[in-house]
C-alpha cells in the first residue's frame, strides 16, 4: 500500500515586457512527495528561455516533519552548457557545500549558521511559494526579515552553485480568491522584496515579487509576478494531487 502522498503540476512563465506582453518565456514542471513521516521532497525542472542566456535548472529539496531544510540538490545549465551542480546539506551548526563547475573547479564549504534561520533558497518558483508559508499569519498583514541559504544570488539563479547567505523580506498581504488555468483555489498573497540588498546583481536587487499560494498545508503557487527590470508573470496551468 502507498504510505506517500504526491502532487505535480506544471507552472507557465510569461513575459510583461513592452511588446510581449503574454509571450511564454519558461516553464517549471514540479512533483511535490509528502511521506507518512512529515518529511517532504520537492523535485523540480525549470526552463528560462528569455532573456538569453537560457537556463535549464533542476532540483531535489527535502525537509523534515518541522519544514527545516535537510539537503538540496542543484544541477545548472546555461545557454545550453553545463554550469555547474552542487550538493548542500544542513548539519545543525553548520551549512555544507559541495560542488563542481567549469568555471569555479571542485569546491567544498561549510558556513556557520549562528542562529535562526528560515530556509534554503532554491530558486524553482514552487519552493518560493512554500518557503512563504514560514511567516505567522495569525499576526495579520505585516513583513519579517528572511534569512536563508541558496546555492546562487543571481536573481536567476544563473551562476555556479556556491553557498551564500542571504536576506530577504517576506511580507503578508492576505487572502483572496484566484481563478488560474489549474482552477479556482483560496489564496494567502505574499510579497518578497529585498531592501536589505540579499540578492544584488548587475540590475541591483531583487525588484518586488507577488505570489498567491493556496491557503493549505501544500503551500502551492498558484500565480504571481516580478517587477522592476524583470517585468515577469507565472501562473499554476496544471495540478494533479
């Protein structure tokens, strides 16, 4: 008899860029395992096809039964070519690395983590959504520093996995109803933004980015979008759980 629950669907990427307004430019496939023991896997492949370079990401996210992170799997491809992957794991005091790419050779670190904190930053928009659910709702509309380690701050996650902290916010808007493509679902909006300078690139730090999840343990993304420079939309086209 099965003893795991699953969930998979597909998230579309569109572009709200002046002039392309609608035009697909991704997409993200994910599978969600839910085991008998609370601990969870996320898997997930995603598709950046604008702007160039294109980047083919794929990942494999556990936590255990408290939704703390336990280790992270990262294989990255740019504009077609290998990049890089890596393997990060939480040792309790400490944050782990190991990783390989053309362009950084074999690498191993361990970072301290001295204190709280919220998760691993992943990248796939799925585990966005999820890491949301890590605010108190109960306190009403109101934003929280979030601090986490990710194998990458680009904003796309388009440089070879090497561990970095960083911090976000992570604001709570409310509920409110969605209809997407996958259906119609009740929905907590949050909004992750950068103040603090987490994820600084060439375009400066990440612009504002809104999200719906579904008001469940799920946490799924349901649709949402990125300002600024990136000008971007996602929306849940297909769900199956």
């Amino acid at each position: 008899m099965q003893q795991h629950r699953t969930v998979t669907g597909r998230i579309l990427y569109t572009s709200r860029k002046p002039g392309r307004e609608g035009e697909e430019r991704g997409r993200e496939f994910f599978t969600w395992t839910h085991h008998s023991d609370g601990k969870k896997t996320l898997r997930a492949r995603c598709e950046i096809d604008e702007p160039d370079p294109t980047v083919h990401r794929d990942i494999v996210y556990s936590l255990d039964e408290y939704d703390v992170p336990m280790d992270l799997f990262v294989r990255l491809t740019v504009g077609d070519r290998f990049m890089g992957s890596g393997w990060i794991r939480n040792a309790g005091d400490y944050i782990e690395c190991e990783s390989y790419g053309p362009s950084i050779g074999r690498v191993s670190q361990k970072l301290p983590v001295i204190g709280e904190f919220d998760g691993f930053g992943t990248h796939p928009i799925v585990a966005d959504a999820y890491n949301a659910r890590r605010i108190d709702r109960s306190k009403g509309p109101h934003s929280r520093k979030f601090r986490c380690f990710l194998p990458s701050p680009d904003h796309r996650g388009a440089t070879p996995p090497f561990l970095a902290e960083s911090l976000m916010q992570l604001g709570y808007i409310g509920e409110e109803t969605v209809t997407v493509a996958a259906g119609t679902f009740d929905c907590w909006k949050f909004e992750w933004s950068d103040p603090h300078g987490g994820m600084v690139n060439a375009n400066g730090a990440h612009p504002p980015y809104e999200m719906w999840v579904t008001a469940d343990d799920d946490a799924l993304f349901v649709q949402g979008g990125v300002g600024g420079y990136m000008q971007t939309w996602y929306e849940l086209v297909e769900l199956t759980r």
